[in-house]
C-alpha cells in the first residue's frame, strides 16, 4: 500500500475519531496538486455514518502561487 494511501486512511481514522474535518494540499507524482477534505458524514438523525471525502484539483492556483513567490525573491 502507497504511503499517500496510508495517510488518507489515517486522516479518515482521526477524522471519524475526533469528528473534526481535515483539509489537506497533497502533491501527486505527476506535479499535479489537490486539495484534499475530509468530513464525518452525518445522518439526518444526527449519527455519524463515515466520512465524506473531496478532492479538488488545484493544480493552476499552485502554479501561479510559485511564479508569484519567485518574482518576490
């Protein structure tokens, strides 16, 4: 198992243990970048069911954030 894949599942575990979300920018091998979310799933009668899990590709909002910080040095 990938160690991506390990920190996703102990992310999900802390989550559902403290039921505080967890928000995350993570780098894949490919350069790309996602933001990564993670929320306990509650039910309408209030009971926590899992977690709901987003990944959104913010790959250009990184690469204009490190043109930018290069053009600052």
């Amino acid at each position: 198992m990938s160690r991506q894949i390990l920190r996703l599942h102990q992310d999900v575990t802390g989550v559902l243990k403290t039921l505080v979300f967890s928000e995350k920018q993570v780098k894949r091998h490919d350069g790309s970048w996602f933001k990564v979310r993670i929320m306990p799933y509650r039910t309408q009668d209030i009971v926590i069911d899992g977690v709901v899990i987003t990944f959104i590709d913010i790959s250009e909002t990184k690469k204009l954030e490190i043109q930018l910080r290069s053009t600052q040095v």
